[in-house]
C-alpha cells in the first residue's frame, strides 16, 4: 500500500487545527485593522490575533472545538477506497493521542465519549474518482458552536425584520442576511457562510459546506452570485454585530454561493456557518507513495505571515488601566459593583461545566464548593502528564445551551461568575440580578490565549463525563474577560441583537 500515506493525513490534521490558512488570516488582519484597539471589538480582535500567532508557534489547536473532521477525498480510478478510509480513521485516532483533536464523537443516546474521535459517522469521509494521477484530500474542522448556528430555509418564508422571502434571489439575500444576525451568540464571529441555493434538504446542507472550500478572495463564476455575494459582504457588515457579538464594523469575512437543482415543489436556501478559527486546509499527494507533493490553500515554501508585530505579541493582553481584579472566592459585593462593559482579570480558583456537567448539578450536589466560584464554560483540551494533567487549549464553549439551568444552578450553589461566550437568555439574566451574579464573556475559541492564563490543574471531578465535559479546577492567573451580563439587569448582548435588528430591518429593500 502507501507506505505515507497515514503520516501525510496526520499532518494534515495538525497543520489545519494549528495553522490557520492565508486567506482567513487576511480576512481576520483586515478586521483587526478596521477596529480601535481601545474598544471591546479591538480587544476582541486583539486576543484572537495573538491566539492565532500562539497555536502556530506551539503547534496547538486553535480552538479546544475541533469540530467534526470531515474529509473531501479524490482519487485515481482503481484506488482503494476502503483501505484509504481506515488508514484516514488511524490518523484521526493519533491526532486525538497527539493532543490535536479533542475527543469529540460521543454516543448520541448514552453521551459516552469514545475518546478517539472515532465512532458511526465520525470522521466524515466523502470520496469521488477524478481523472487526475494524484490523490486530494482537503478536511474542514467546524466545531459545535458553528454547526449549531447552520440553518435551512424553505422558500416562501416570513422572516424577523426582513419580512416575505420569495424564491427569487431576493428572498435568498434575505435569508442569509438573516442568517448571519441569527448567528450572533452562537457561531464566534466574525464567522463566513457557505450557501446553498436548491438542492433537497440532504444535498442542500453538503453543498452548502463544500463552498467552504471555496478561498474566501474567490471570484464566483456565476456573475449573478458574485454580485449577490459582494452584496452580502456588504450589507451583513453593516449589522453591526461585530466580532463576538460585541458590536463592531467586520460581522462577516466571507460568503460563497452555490447552487443545486430542485424539486419544482421545493425551494431550500442553505446555510453552513463558520467562525473566525476557519480551520480548513488540503494535500495533494503521490498515487504510488503516499507523500504529500504539494499543500492546497497556501504556499508551504512561504513562511507564514504572523498576526502581530512579536512585541506586540510578547506584550500580551492589551490592558487601559480600567480593568477590575477579581480573586475568587468572590462576594457578592464585588460582583455588584461591576456594570456591562467592564473587563476583569480573574485570578485564583475556576471550575469548568458545560452540557454534561450542568445536566448533572440540577440533580446532585456538586462535587466541589461552588460558594462564590467561578465556573467557566469550557471543555478544554487536556493530556495526562505523569499523574497530573496539562491543558492544551481552553477556550470558551457557547453558553446559551445552559440557558435552561444557569440561574437555578447559581441560586443553589453560590455562583458569583459564569464565563462563556455569545451571551445567555432572559431567565439568566433575571437569575444573575436576585442572586447577585455577573455573566463575562471570554472570547470564543481563543484556546490557546486562555490556556496560558491557567496557572495549574489543581484536579478534576466528574471525569466519567469525558475529558471535555468533566469539571476541572483550574488555578488561573490574570484571566481577561468582558461583563456582557451584569446583576442590574443589563444584557449587551440583547442591546446588540435590538440594534443590529434595527439595521436587518432598513435592508428589506
Ligand atoms: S471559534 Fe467558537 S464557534 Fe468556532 S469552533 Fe471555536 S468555540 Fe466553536
């Protein structure tokens, strides 16, 4: 068989969930540009630069979502198909070992972890013959909070703001730009749309990620979706969302359109969101060996371009003097003097909980003291070191999945910070203000950044959970993150989604 081709796919994995290609890194450059840097967007950007510049360099993942790994293959007529597919499953399985995946396939009815990214349906692997001598393989990593935000519209449909979406492409401008405000909180923006327009629901939701492959500088060569396309860059940065929702001038860096033929009775319009950690790369590689002959998306020759000037990068958070020390345990004193706009540095003790965790804390007591702690949501990338543990990444998970038992988990426990990103409901918010509680937002997917606030893994609960849904207590140092959501009512991030609704609602056309 190819005696490369299982270490070819290996470095495949890792160069895409560490490296991210020069396409979005010009996309993100360009929004760091537009941005001050004394705003919360600049910060924002700021933190997702120098994360950006931290995974290359220590060969970490960008983000601790790697996402479902789902690879393109095209191969030689006569190629083995069934061979390639298990040599790519073995690959998977070491990139998890290896601490550049994190175990993410569970079982859908028990939620067990397989912990090697392997199990029915996971990875993903599409295969097509081509007439050309080499094998392609191009893979995509698109995490939970973006596979969340994804969404299908049947066309006519009446949508928020916008109103009556035709089967025109009218009506499909509608429906991405409705999209692209629906994904704020969810999907860490600024995010890209792959579209599909046609197609049956199945064949609608493929094709739409496939144009993920697409280079976000493309030209379309349909002229009437080049246009639809540009018009959309536009008109979706004019929302206002802004990079993790904190308002801001880049909402979008790319939006690339495709098109299936339809049933006569159905109209589907549909839509594949991705964040900024637009992790996405390819190989060609040699039939007979299995060596990669040449990268896809960039030019390996070339020394990849960084993010931030290194004293820039070496300097850190950038700080204006106006930021809130917080040591937990922390009072409830302390957290009501904190109104939304606040940064804080959080130091001392914090306990990860996310989907599994909180499920559980509604039926039994929690395992640690949760009497003014800090609980972060955050399933982190971890490997067992001796016998202790070492994080790898640790960024933010989305919080809005916890909407139906954050507040009763912070009245009974004591909670006095919830840390996440994109931002909670109504029933938190009201939870937050009777129990003396604030909501701070981390910046999504910053996982390296955040894992080089983490002092140390004092140790870890729940850990049957998996390694990503367990409680770990970390001691952190100088943590940085945003009140979105204070203990007098305030939210930014409904003032967000009102506003830039205001702006949805002038683009009806
Ligand atoms: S950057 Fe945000 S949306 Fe993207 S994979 Fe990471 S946590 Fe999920």
């Amino acid at each position: 068989m190819l005696p490369h081709f299982l270490q070819s796919v290996i470095a495949l994995i890792t160069e895409t969930s560490t490296n991210l290609p020069p396409d979005v890194r010009a996309a993100m450059a360009a929004a760091l540009a537009s941005e001050e840097p004394a705003t919360r967007a600049g910060q924002a950007l700021s933190i997702i630069a120098q994360n950006i510049d931290q995974a290359e360099s220590c060969d970490g993942p960008i983000c601790q979502d790697t996402g479902m790994p789902t690879f393109e293959v095209k191969v030689p007529i006569g190629a083995n198909q069934i061979w390639m597919r298990q040599q790519i499953r073995d690959a998977v399985a070491e990139a998890t070992t290896r601490g550049k995946l994190r175990p993410n396939s569970v079982d859908s009815i028990t939620g067990e972890n397989s912990g090697n990214n392997l199990g029915p349906g996971t990875p993903i692997v599409h295969f097509d013959q081509w007439e050309e001598p080499d094998i392609e393989i191009k893979l995509i990593l698109k995490g939970g909070g973006c596979e969340n935000t994804n969404v299908q519209y049947a066309l006519p449909m009446e949508l928020d703001h916008l109103g009556r979406a035709d089967r025109t492409l009218e009506g499909v401008r509608r429906c991405i730009l409705h999209a692209v405000w629906k994904a704020q909180g969810k999907g860490c923006s600024p995010g890209a749309v792959g579209v599909c327009i046609g197609g049956d629901r199945t064949s609608g939701y493929m094709h739409a990620k496939e144009q993920l492959f697409r280079t976000l500088d493309d030209l379309n060569p349909d002229p009437r979706l080049a246009t639809l396309e540009q018009e959309i860059m536009d008109e979706a940065n004019r929302l206002a969302v802004g990079p993790m929702g904190f308002s801001g001038k880049t909402s979008l860096i790319g939006c690339k359109i495709g098109t299936l033929n339809r049933l006569p009775a159905s109209f589907f319009v549909s839509i594949a969101y991705d964040c900024w950690a637009f992790r996405r790369l390819g190989v060609r590689l040699d039939a007979h060996t299995g060596a990669i002959t040449s990268w896809l998306y960039r030019d390996a020759a070339k020394p990849v371009t960084p993010m931030l000037a290194p004293e820039v990068l070496a300097a850190g958070f950038p700080r204006t003097g106006r930021e809130v020390a917080l040591q937990s345990p922390i009072t409830e004193e302390q957290v009501r003097a904190l109104t939304v706009g606040d940064v804080v540095l959080i130091s001392g003790r914090m306990f990860t909980g996310r989907d599994a965790v909180h499920t559980h804390l509604m039926k039994h007591e929690p395992p640690e003291n949760l009497d003014g702690a800090v609980l972060y949501h955050c399933g982190p990338v971890v490997a067992k070191e001796g016998s202790g543990w070492r994080v790898l990444a640790a960024g933010p998970t989305t919080s809005i999945r916890e909407e139906p038992y954050q507040a009763d988990i912070i009245t009974r426990y004591g909670i006095r910070v919830v840390i996440g990103k994109g931002g909670m409901g109504a029933k938190t918010l009201a939870g937050l203000k009777d129990s003396g509680a604030v909501y701070v937002n981390a910046i999504g997917g910053a996982a390296q950044f955040y894992a080089r606030c983490i002092q140390g893994v004092a140790g870890v609960s729940l850990l049957e959970f998996g390694t990503p849904e367990a409680m770990w207590h970390f001691d952190v140092k100088d943590f940085p993150a945003i009140v979105t959501m204070d203990a007098h009512g305030n939210s930014l991030h409904k003032d967000v989604e009102e506003a830039s609704g205001e702006v949805l609602a002038t683009l009806r056309k």
